[in-house]
C-alpha cells in the first residue's frame, strides 16, 4: 500500500463547494429523470475536469428515489470530494458497505472516551475517515493504553522524556488530531478496523501545531492558566478545544455549587462530579 499525498485544505474546499451547490439548487428534491441529469452536471461542474463524467454519473444515480436533504446532500459531497482520485480514473464512488482491500485513509479523531476491554483499560477513538472509500464514515475503535502510547509518537507527540510534547497518557489532547489509519480488509467487515498508523509531514505539523498550545509550549489564546484538560470551553469555540462542545454553568445540588455541565450529555449532576462518581 501506498500512502498518497493529502490535502485537507483543498479537500474541504471541494466538499464545502459541492454542498453550496447542491443545498442551493436542489435542497429536499427527490432525485429521479430530469433532476439527476441536472444533478450530475452541477457535481462535474463543480469537481476538477480531470474527473470521468460517466462515473460521476453512476455514482449520482445511486441516489436515484432519494430525497435530498441537508444531511444527505453533506454525506454524498463529502464522499465524491474525498475520492476524486477514483473519480480521475473511471471508478464509481459507493457508499461503504464492507472494505474490499487493505487501504490507507486519512482520518480525524472527533471523540476519545475512557473504555475498558476484557482486562486492558484504554481509550475508545471515534475516528472520522476524511477520503477513501470509506469516507465520510465515523467509527469506533478502542485501544489500549499501550497501543494509544504508541499511537502518540507517531501523531506527534514527544518520542523522548525531554520532548516538548509530552504524552502523559491524557486521553483528551488526541482531539482532532489527523494521521493515516491503515485498514485490514480482512478484519474490516461491518466498520473500517486498523492496528497501524502512520502521518504525513503536513498531518504532523497541523497536529503539533494544536499540541503547542495543549502541551503549554505556547500560552494559551483565551490567556487561561489551567490545562486545555479542565476547560470549559470546546474545539467548536477554540481551535485547541479538547472537547466538542463549551460546557455551560449551572447550579450542582451534589457538590451544591455552580459547576460545568456538558450540553451534549445531560446529566444531573456537573462534568466534576461525574468523574469522581
């Protein structure tokens, strides 16, 4: 296998361009007849000329019947702009249903939560694959604390004790960090699954670029004091964020102060109390 150039700047671009095109023109339309030719000519207008028009055409008629809502139109753009190089060659872009070959994809990790299996703790990674086949798919996988220590030299964290990226094994700095995850067919039946990773220089200066600030080898930019680790506020808010969403304040009749409390997850009791529960 062979790990291609990626570009996550032009790939966004590709695929936020392709959205605006399709919400814009054809938002809640059911795709049938005329609508798909028209369809097909606004994905070719909108990708590089370098892509075959026939298998931008059958990859537009698979969604022949499907209405077209702002999820699906996000999904379909997502997957046509992270496989233009199929596209180049003649080749349909599918939805992922299964992994046919071993393949190496670019992903990025949109969630880590502290998971236990059998009797190894570690960390469950919600990976986002970003091109190849299997984009714009997100999927889990858990890891060792081991495996996740290993991980971290190779994404960018510090390989010595005297590094300026160091790894503590806080689960939460790996946040939207990128690197290549190289996926087992054999394994890979009802969701991508990888035991290996690998970087390009620009995935490793984009991820070092985030563990600058986390790691404190630069202030941070809201000028707090405490670690990225125990900040309110989310990667949706701040670039260095280390989780989605900013927690909001509240009143916490457990610890009978107001506490933070994560939007996305309710809970009765705030985000400190739950983890000493």
């Amino acid at each position: 296998m062979i790990v291609k150039g990626f570009n996550y700047t032009q790939l966004k671009t590709r695929r936020d361009k392709l959205t605006t095109a399709l919400h814009d023109n054809y938002l809640d339309a059911v795709v049938s007849g005329p609508t798909l030719h028209s369809i097909a000519d606004t994905v070719m207008e909108t990708l590089p000329v370098s892509c075959s028009s026939s298998a931008i055409f059958d990859s537009v008629r698979l969604l022949a019947g499907t209405q077209l809502t702002y999820r699906v139109i996000k999904e379909f753009s997502w997957r046509m702009a992270g496989n233009v190089d199929r596209l180049n060659v003649g080749i349909t872009v599918l939805p992922w249903t299964q992994q046919t070959e071993d393949e190496i994809v670019p992903v990025l990790i949109e969630n880590i939560q502290h998971a236990r299996r059998r009797q190894d703790f570690g960390f469950t990674l919600s990976c986002r694959v970003l091109a190849g086949t299997p984009c714009p798919m997100l999927f889990t996988q858990f890891f060792s604390a081991n495996s996740c220590r290993a991980i971290a030299r190779v994404i960018g964290f510090s390989n010595n004790s005297s590094g300026p990226h160091q790894y503590s094994g806080l689960g939460l700095h790996f946040h939207n960090l990128m690197f290549f995850a190289h996926i087992d067919a054999a394994e890979s039946r009802s969701q991508p699954v990888f035991h290996k990773v690998s970087v390009s220089s620009g995935m490793l200066r984009q991820n070092k670029l985030l563990l600058d600030v986390r790691c404190r080898n630069k202030p941070c930019p809201q000028n707090f004091s405490h670690p990225c680790a125990n900040c309110h506020v989310g990667y949706t808010d701040c670039r260095y964020g280390v989780h989605r969403t900013t927690y909001v304040a509240r009143y916490c009749r457990n610890c009978d102060s107001e506490s933070y409390f994560d939007p996305e997850h309710p809970n009765i009791v705030c985000m400190k109390c739950a983890k000493s529960i």
